[in-house]
C-alpha cells in the first residue's frame, strides 16, 4: 500500500465512477496504490482513461459489480438511494463514503488549496494546477475538468501541496480543512438546496471557519456577495483580497485583450506585476490574480507564480476551441448560470471584433431554469442570434410549466434573436444555416450539447 493512502479506501468501488469529480480521486487512490473499481451509466474517454491505470469500470449500475471484499463505496450527492449497488454494500455491511470525504482524506497531511465560489472554480483550480506544475513543486490537484485529454482532472503528485475544487453546491465543502482557500463569488444558486442568500451565506461562512490556524481566505473584493462574506468572516481568518477596488490586497489595475490572450497589470505589496493568461475576457483573468494570491499565501514567489500562469491554455469546455470549418470557428462554453454566460458572451465579444458570436444553448436542470430562466434569456441578448434547446434535466424531475420557453420568452422581449429547437439532431442543420465565414459558434451549457460541436464542424465542412 502507497504512503498516503487511507487504508479504508484500498479496495475502493464508486458509483458513477465517469463523474468529473468522482474519476479524479479514483485517479488519484489509483496512483497511490489503491485497487480501484467502480461503474458508470455509460461508456466514455473518461472510462478508458481510468482503465488505462489498472481502475475496473464497469457499464452500467448492478448488484454483481460491486465486488464483496471492497472496503468502501464511494458515492456523490447524485446518486440515487434506490442504486443496486448501494443496496448490495447495505446487504454486505461494506461502508458507504461521500467522495467529499475520500477527498478530504486524499489531501490529509498536505498543504491544501481548496477553490471555492458559484462560478470559476474548475478554471482557477486548473490555473494553480498547472502554474505550480510548471513551478516543478509537483502538486497533486483534482479538479471538475479535464485540462488536455480524458482524465487530466486529476494527479498524485510528489509535493506537498493539493489544489481541489471545493463544491458548495451540496455543502461537501465543509469536510476541507483548507491552508489557503479561495472565495471566487457568492450567488444563489443550486435551489434545490439552498432556499436563500441567508443559507448561501452560512454555508460559506462555514467553509471559511474550515481554514486551519494560521491560514489565509482570498476572496474576491469586486463581488457583492463575496464582499459581504468578508465583513461576516472579519476579524475570525487572515483574509487578503483581490480585484479592482480601490481597497484590494492585490488590485487588478488593466486587463488589456489580446487577441483570445488577456494581459494583466496587478500592484500587490507595493509592486507591479505584469502576466499574460491565455484565455480571453476579464472574468478569466481575474480567476488567475486569485491563483496568483493563493499560491503567494502559501509562500510561491509573486514574479515566479506570474510568469508561471502563462503556461495555463485552458481546460475543456472553458471557452475550448472545438475547430473551425467554412470559416466558422466552433467553441465550447460549460456556463450555465446567467453569470458564466454573460462573462463568457462579453470574453468573447471582446476577442471576436466585428465578428457575429452565434450559441446554442442548452438550459441546465429544472430548478436553475425556473429561479434564473429571464436571467438567462437576458444574457442570451449578447449574442447576435441563439438556438435554443429542451432543458437538460441532469439527476432531477421535471417541473410543471418549466420548459426552455421562459428563456426563449426573456431573450426575446430583450430583443434577442432566438430559434428554438427541440431534437438536438436538428442544430447543425440549423447552425449549418445561420452561420457565415467569420462567424463565432458557442456551443453552451453543462449537459451534453458539447457533444454538438464536432456534428456541427462535420455539416459546415459539407
């Protein structure tokens, strides 16, 4: 058994082993020495990627996976209690984990960064990731996406720091016990479990209670939300602050557009910093002056950690460029919320010039859509022109009168230019028709519209 590893979680099986979050720490207890197992709804990269690491995937969810000498089970917030395979680790007395604890326990003994927020937390943590990397300080990090190539979410390294995405969405932020945490935005978000700001609030309060002695919050000092954070978490965690303001820590003074590029200007302890991240938009480029003020509370060299974040050229469904074909360029957006979509739409806006900007949008769960639907149509007013799909439902039920027309409505009466489409088969014949040389296409949303990109590039090429 490899150092490090729990030595409850050395037979490990997880169910829906594919997820993001639920694959990077199967990776990670793999490459510790752990004999990995676990199942999916359906075949995938991420599958094979496992595989290729000695992991046992199974396709499909039944009984006779789950193999009787497991020591765990790992499972996250969206798997079903009725799952056969949790009945039959009832039936066997195996224990059942949350994967926030299996991942609690990965980062036991390190000196974590935990990445917080509503929006920006698979970005930052994959900037920090591949920053510290290129440092040659070896981190391990498990993060909600892949940077280059199925399984690249996540890697056991030989340092001593883990950089992790910590989820508010189901409160499994709560078992981190942080060195340095990040707070990138506060937002109601995620209804089916929080009914308020209040809630919203106390949970992050909680998080930030979770930072060890001596350790530091980075927060945000632009944003509303993260602001009032601040002002209840005063006085109870060392805090340094980061954005425009006339009163952050580390203050934002430019971010020029270059291109898909972003060169930023920050002054943090009396000194000017000048970097180039290779993403476009203000809202990426802040998400890198907070990677940028983490790994300086855990004592990386400002000029170095800069210089450093240049090597960050994404991560999958981040603004990805899918291709181009017929002189339209394909690329794929992960935002869902009325805050991602209209940063992801003004980043670019801003790197496209007189080029139209073309998206289709795939709503994502019910809830989101009946809280956020007119924000959404708003943001969707960016675009030149949008098509628009069914909602995605992800784990939930649907909701009476809760359909994509609340957004089509909203963008409509913000003067957006909207088509509706109900058969995903259709869209590239759709885009295929909209679309001229030039032209920007966004695939958007958290569901599988990404899975329209390369369709919609085959019918442009035609």
């Amino acid at each position: 058994m490899a150092p490090g590893l729990p030595s409850a979680m050395d037979r490990p099986h997880f169910i829906g082993i594919g997820g993001a979050g639920m694959s990077g720490i199967a990776k990670i207890l793999a490459q510790r020495g752990a004999k990995v197992a676990g199942s999916d709804a359906k075949e995938s990269a991420t599958a094979e990627a496992l595989r290729a690491l000695g992991v046992t995937v199974h396709i499909g969810h039944a009984a006779e996976h789950l193999a009787d000498d497991a020591s765990c089970v790992v499972v996250s917030s969206a798997i079903r209690k009725d799952n056969p395979e949790l009945a039959r680790a009832a039936e066997l007395g195996i224990p059942v984990v949350h994967r926030s604890d299996a991942l609690a326990a990965l980062m036991d003994g390190l000196r974590p960064i935990a990445v917080a927020g509503t929006h920006g937390k698979t970005t930052t943590t994959s900037m920090l990731a591949v920053s510290l990397s290129e440092l040659g300080l070896n981190p391990s990090y498990a993060i909600g996406g892949d940077l280059d190539a199925p399984g690249s979410n996540a890697l056991h390294g030989e340092g001593e720091i883990f950089v992790a995405e910590a989820d508010e969405s189901d409160r499994s932020f709560h078992k981190y016990a942080p060195e340095v945490a990040i707070v990138l935005n506060v937002e109601l978000d995620h209804h089916a479990n929080y009914a308020s700001m209040d809630e919203i609030y106390e949970s992050f309060e909680t998080f930030a209670g979770r930072i060890v002695p001596g350790g530091t919050l980075v927060i945000n000092a632009d944003h509303e939300g993260a602001r009032e954070l601040t002002r209840r978490v005063s006085g109870s965690v060392k805090t340094v602050t980061y954005g425009e303001a006339e009163d952050a820590d580390v203050r934002v003074l430019a971010v020029r557009a270059q291109g898909l590029k972003s060169e930023v200007t920050v002054v943090m302890g009396g000194e000017g910093l000048i970097f180039t991240v290779s993403v476009p938009g203000r809202h990426y480029a802040h998400n890198a002056v907070a990677a940028l003020a983490a790994g300086v509370a855990l004592g990386v060299p400002a000029d170095e950690l800069a210089a450093a974040l240049g090597a960050y050229t994404g991560v999958k469904r981040r603004l990805q460029l899918k291709g181009e074909a017929a002189g339209v360029q394909v690329i794929d957006s992960y935002a869902h919320h009325p805050t991602e979509m209209t940063a992801d739409l003004e980043a670019m806006r801003a790197a496209a010039g007189e080029s139209r900007i073309l998206v289709v949008f795939q709503p994502h769960l019910f809830s989101r859509t009946q809280e956020l639907g007119k924000e959404m149509g708003q943001s969707l007013a960016l675009a030149d022109a949008s098509v628009v799909l069914d909602i995605y439902p992800a784990r939930e039920d649907p909701i009476p009168g809760v359909t994509s027309e609340l957004i089509i409505e909203a963008a409509r009466a913000a003067g957006a230019d909207v088509t509706p489409v109900r058969d995903k088969a259709e869209v590239p014949e759709v885009v295929a028709g909209m679309a001229k040389a030039g032209d920007l296409v966004l695939t958007m949303g958290a569901g599988d519209v990404t899975d329209l990109g390369p369709r919609i590039l085959d019918r442009l090429a035609k």
